[in-house]
C-alpha cells in the first residue's frame, strides 16, 4: 500500500503525493484490520469501503478531481505538455460551466424579484410559496423561520453532539 522510492540512478523515481494536503476523513480514524490475501490488489476504493459502505476513495472526493488525473496521467509517462494543455482545457471548461450555472441561476432569481425604488431606498420583493416549510416547519428559506418556534439546540435532554459525518 505504500509507495516504494528507488534510488538506482537511471531509474525514474515518482514523486510521493504530499500526505498533508489530503484531508481526513472521520471515518477514517478508527483502526480497522482487514484480512486480505498478500496476491489481492487493495485500492484506494477497497480502503474506502472497509472504512463505511458509503464511503468513495480520495480521489472521487477531492476537489481538484483534474489535478489527480494530470498526475497519473505524467505517471504513465504520457507527454507532459500534452497532459498540461489537456488538463488546462478541462478545467476551463469546468469553469466555463459553472459560471454559466452561476449566471443562470442569478438570472432566475432576479426574475422572482420585484424592485420598488423609493428616493430613499430599493425594497426587493420575491415570491415564494409559504406552504413549503419543510418536513419539520423549520425550512430555513420558509417564512418566520429566524423569528418562529425556538431552535431545539437548548432543550433538555437532546443530543447535540454530532452523531454521524455529513
């Protein structure tokens, strides 16, 4: 499971991926011992699923999901200009996609506003239903939601600790 350095000269050498940067899982800090045959080729997926069955491999959660397959693909020995121009034009679209969802999104929500402009102020009214309050009455985009029933965080007997990850 670990990466093996070999420092013959000739031999290209794969730079470690920095173990800081990764972020831990809180599933992951408990000790599990796993039995698997010495042959069976165990994964990042593999570790994942040992840990929880919901669980995906670091790779799946990172952020920069690119960034990890510009690296492979160096690792294979693919043409690293080639690998850089393709990983610059992944993320570019990326990109481009999100801020197209970003503006749409900001286009929907200036169509549900309606604008009054006084001398003195702007007042912005949105439509929304004030049926859809959520499972529990307490949606936090319903109505009265900051100024209605208290939270429950300070009643006796509830647990406020965090029983599992979100």
């Amino acid at each position: 499971m670990l990466p093996q350095t070999s420092y013959e000269s000739g031999e290209r050498t794969i730079a470690h991926e920095p173990i800081n940067d990764v972020p831990v899982h809180s599933y992951t800090m408990q000790q599990i011992f796993l039995p698997t045959s010495e042959s069976r080729h165990f994964t990042r997926h593999d570790a994942a699923k040992a840990f929880h069955k919901d669980m995906v491999a670091v790779e799946e959660r990172s952020a920069h999901k690119e960034l990890i397959e510009m690296e492979k693909a160096m690792a294979q020995g693919e043409a690293v200009p080639q690998v850089r121009r393709e990983f610059r034009e992944k993320t570019k679209a990326a990109e481009d996609t999100l801020a197209m969802k970003v503006h749409e999104q900001q286009k929907r929500e200036e169509a549900r506003t309606i604008r009054v402009h006084t001398d003195r102020f702007e007042f912005r009214f949105k439509t929304f239903n004030a049926n859809d309050v959520g499972r529990d009455g307490r949606k936090r985009s319903a109505v009265g939601w900051r100024y209605g029933a208290p939270l429950d965080d300070r009643r006796r007997g509830k647990v406020k600790i965090p029983t599992q990850c979100p």
